[in-house]
C-alpha cells in the first residue's frame, strides 16, 4: 500500500481532507485502478495497514460502478463503506447526519442509517440548486440544516465539503462537535474552527486514538478532548 507520514501536496484524505498523515495515522491511497480515494488510517477504520496493495472497500467489493452510489447523497466518488441496507455511503455522511450510526466503532462499519428520518431525504440541497443541479437537489441522499438557528437552508454533506462548509466548534468544556453552515452563515461563527472537514478530526486521531464515532447508542456526532 502507498502511505504518508508527511504532508503529500498531492491530495489528501477523502474523509477531512487534510494532506498530512502521521506515523500512527497514515495517509493511506488505494492501489484500485483509476481509484483516486486517500483516507487516514483512524478516518476511515484502518486497523493496520498492509505491506502489499490496500483497497478501499469499495474496489475491494469488485460491484459494478453503476451501482456504487452513495445512499446519502448524490456523489459517487469518495471514501465509501457498506451500509446496514446492502448500499453504500460515505464516511463523511455518515459522520454529519445525526441519527447515522456505526455498527463498529473501530473498523466503522457498517453504516446504520435506518434511522435516518424520512424529512431529510426530502429536504432540498441549496448548494445543487445554485450550481443549476436541480436534478440532484431533491430526493438524492440526505440533507443536513444550516446549524445557524433559524436558518432552513439545508444541503448534502458531502456539497458541503465541496465547498469548506463542515466545521468544528467547541460545545463544551474539553467538547468540539461538528456542523454544517450555509455560505451566509459560516463565516459568522467566532468560535468555530475550519477545517478541510469533517475539522480537525485527524489531529484527534494522529494520537492513535479512534473518534468518538457512533454506535447504536450513542450520537453520530463524534466528540473531541483534544483540542
């Protein structure tokens, strides 16, 4: 497998983006022809690394392209997992949208999104809309809500990364959750901390740590004590 312990300048992980990878959290690249998916080790529940070729899961299922579709949004590239309906979605989703859980908190999957609510699926991506997509804007995946109160913009997750909207932001004493904002209210947050999405999660997991990710009973919003 093709890893890094540096910062590459080449692309980064498909999950937080960031370029730098770490001795025990490396930024590992997929050996699948013509796949372009790089994730950190803890970003997307690589227990150890291997000295040959390293597939993601979604080359290593050999499915056919067609069907490889993200259940929570209208994307098909990325760092995807199996769901807990025979489906596909990205880690990414899976950490923004509330009700998804993980089945394994260490290898993070599958991904149970059972209990996601009928309404996301039927809210409307602003960010598709504006981009003159309006065929992917509604009933394509799930959507998220501006975390500004009162605000009812709503978008994918994954639009969202696109467009450095998911951020960290502390909640609490040694807390950091993490949130969508829409374009308007984004850049009003003081106490927010940008990150290439989903925030600083890597530099919780550099320590060799795994996320605070769901289970079926606990939040999908992972929490991080180390900043």
């Amino acid at each position: 497998a093709v890893v890094s312990t540096q910062s590459t300048g080449v692309g980064g992980c498909c999950v937080c983006l960031d370029e730098t990878g770490w001795p025990d959290n490396k930024l590992v690249y997929c050996d699948g022809a013509g796949c372009n998916v790089a994730v950190h080790q803890a970003c997307y529940g690589i227990i150890s690394v291997p000295e040959g070729s390293w597939f993601c899961k979604r080359c290593e299922s050999q499915e056919r392209q067609v069907r490889l579709k993200c259940e929570l949004c209208p994307s098909k590239e990325g760092a995807l997992k199996k769901t807990d309906n025979s489906g596909w979605a990205h880690i990414v989703c899976a950490l923004y949208i509330p009700e998804v859980k993980f089945g394994n908190n260490t290898t993070m999957e599958p991904i149970r999104i059972s209990e996601v609510p009928c309404e996301r699926f039927q809210k409307s991506c602003y960010i598709c809309e504006d981009r003159g997509d309006s065929m992917n804007a509604k009933n394509k995946g799930a959507c998220i809500s501006c975390h500004y109160p009162s605000c009812r913009r709503s978008f994918h997750v994954t639009c969202a990364q696109g467009s450095r909207l998911l951020c960290e932001q502390e909640t609490g004493p040694e807390r950091n959750d993490y949130f969508g904002y829409c374009e308007s209210h984004i850049s009003q947050q003081s106490n927010r901390t940008f990150t290439q999405s989903p925030a600083d999660l890597t530099t919780e997991r550099s320590s060799g740590a795994l996320p605070a990710v769901p289970t079926s009973s606990s939040s999908s919003t992972p929490s991080n004590g180390s900043h």
